[in-house]
C-alpha cells in the first residue's frame, strides 16, 4: 500500500453547475447530496484502505488552498498542488506525477477528478485494487469504462477488445463524439465512458508523456531537484508558462498504444450537470428533489435546491431546475441545462460577482 499514491483533480469550476458552483467556491466543495461531506471529503474518503492519506496529493488552484486545508486537515503543504493557471488535465496531472515519482520512483498511481459521485465505494475500492495489480508490474496506462446507459456527447467513449481477461485492452478512445456516432457506439455494445478515472505506475505515465507530450514532459522534468525544496513554488510558476493548454485523454490516451480498460460497475456519476445531480438523488412521491424550506403545489419532476433561511412557494412546475444560491436565482427547464454556459457568460457581463 506504501507504493500507491492517489493524485485528485481539484481545481476546476464547474460551470454547469451555476449558481451553485461559483469562481470562489466551485461545487467539489459543496456537500451536494446533503450528506454531511462535501464531494472533495468523500472523494479523500473513499480512498481509505487504498492508500495512506500521507500518499494522497491534491491539485488545485491557489484560490482553493485554504478551503482545501479546511476540508482535509490531515493534508501537508506539500500534498497540496497550487496550479498557477489553468491548463487542463494533462500539466496537473504530470506536475503530480513527476512530484510523487522524485519521493517513490516505483509509485503506483490512481488520477480521480474531486467532484464525481460513486454509490457503491466498496466495489469502487474492489475495481481500483484490480487496475493497481495490473499496473504495479506493467508499464500499461489503465482507465476505468462505465456501461453508457445514453448516446452522450459529453464523455469520452472507449472501443475495447471484448475478451475474457479482466483488465481489456482498448482499441479506440474517442473525446465528445457527434451524436450521430456516439448513437453508433451505443449500437455496437462494444463502446464504454471514459470515468476519468486513470490507474498507472510513475515510469508508464512519463513514458507516455515524453513520447506525445514530450514539451510538458521536458518541463516537469526540469523540476525534480526543485520538488519538496523552498524554490518549488517558483519553478511551478515558470514552468506554467511554457506549458500548453491539453487533456490527458487528447494528449496521451487517444495516442498511446498500450492503454487498458477495467469495465467498471460502481454507481459512477461525474455530477456534471443539474440533470446528472437529478438521476443520482433520492426523490419525493412526486419526482422531486428537493432542498430547502418549500410549500410545492402540482409541482412534478424537478430539481428544487433554494436557502434555509427563505420559504420558497412553487406552484404548477414540471420538469424545471430551481437554484438558488449567494443572490442568484435560476430557473430553468431541466432539458434546456446546456444554456447553463450561456447564463454564466451573460451574468459575468452584467458583474463578475454573479458567477
């Protein structure tokens, strides 16, 4: 267990999930299902009995140092990755990658985004300890595979090789297909989600790295007399400069040959949107799911999320969104969420403070 460090993605905004998820506190730090944790705390949690907490590193920005101290005090400084800008998955990964490999060049790694849901933990737990056995010995990079339940646009499909072995070889990686193929992928049976979940050792990522990202591998490279030294902070702040703006799924997993898949079964949810937070919540005799002090009159199907400290009095709604949050009231149609976006660049117009 000594050798498994767990790497959680912690720096994005979550726009989809306005007004809920604001630039000053984005939804992974939210308790969304009303739980008593937020998503970061259950994501940390989740990995208890996988590996120590010395070994679990977060990535984020500076903005969300202090917020992240708060919800995870057992965390060092040094678990703490401050990203100086924004550049997609595949810099915060490698900069955590190259961080953990100069402490233990023999690290086994899980990559989880912060913000997704898992209903069933102990069979998440069962699935990662299978891609870890695979990749503690194997210079392979392994992703986990949800069955699609729709043809959606947003994930990134995975072509597997259909073969009796546990951990299945992948044959294609598609990020966001058009509907039309992503229909085509439903179809053919052989297609899964990509969770954004990975699982590799040290040596296999920055293989991978050197080989179709060799610019950002170089960068971080430079970096390892530099980490868990006083000029980290510094060379970070450089480094960032240099570094493109890139996926790990497009700058690494379409390209590289020897990607694997664990298809995977564990009440996955990436809590993307209001719709995705809908499906995963309990609901009411009426479809509905709420939060907040409400009178609901012939109210049905919908998503009602409003303050404490408000009575909120709905009549005749069917099939809507209802969020209310730090001042901002939104009320939308559950179908109509992907003018979400569209809100929050009009509301960031009228004042920043909006979103």
């Amino acid at each position: 267990m000594k050798e498994t460090f767990v790497i959680i993605m912690a720096g994005g905004v979550g726009t989809r999930f306005w007004p809920f998820s604001r630039t000053d506190f984005p939804k992974q730090f939210h308790d969304v299902l009303g739980t008593g944790r937020t998503l970061l705390q259950q994501t940390v949690d989740r990995f208890d009995g996988v590996c120590p907490i010395e070994n679990i590193y977060i990535v984020t920005s500076e903005e969300y140092k202090e917020l992240i101290k708060e919800q995870i005090p057992a965390l060092t400084d040094d678990q703490i990755l401050l990203e100086p800008h924004r550049r997609n998955t595949a810099p915060c990964i490698a900069y955590a990658c190259y961080k953990i490999a100069a402490r233990n060049p023999d690290a086994n790694v899980v990559v989880a985004p912060a913000d997704h849901i898992i209903l069933k933990e102990e069979v998440f737990k069962d699935t990662i300890r299978i891609a870890l056995g695979a990749t503690r010995n194997e210079d392979i990079l392994v992703t986990l595979g949800i069955q699609p339940s729709r043809p959606d646009t947003g994930y990134g499909y995975i072509q597997y090789i259909p073969d009796k072995l546990t951990v299945k070889k992948v044959k294609s990686f598609t990020e966001k297909p058009h509907l039309e193929l992503a229909l085509q992928f439903l179809d053919s049976g052989d297609f899964l989600w990509n969770a954004g979940i990975f699982v590799w050792n040290v040596n296999a990522f920055k293989k991978a790295l050197l080989e179709f990202q060799p610019d950002i591998a170089e960068i971080f490279e430079e970096g390892t007399e530099h980490y868990y030294t006083d000029t980290e902070e510094s060379f970070i702040n450089k480094a960032y400069q240099h570094c493109g703006s890139i996926s790990v799924d497009n700058g690494i997993m379409e390209k590289a040959d020897n990607v694997h898949v664990v298809l995977s079964n564990f009440g996955w949810s990436d809590l993307g949107t209001w719709k995705s937070l809908y499906e995963v919540s309990d609901k009411d005799e009426n479809q509905n799911v709420t939060e907040g002090n409400l009178l609901l009159y012939n109210t049905t199907n919908s998503i009602i999320k409003t303050p404490k400290d408000k009575l909120v009095v709905i009549n005749g709604l069917d099939g809507f969104i209802v969020a209310e949050y730090n001042g901002v009231l939104m009320i939308c149609k559950k179908e109509d969420e992907q003018k979400v976006k569209e809100f929050v660049s009009e509301a960031k117009e009228l004042n920043s403070k909006w979103v």
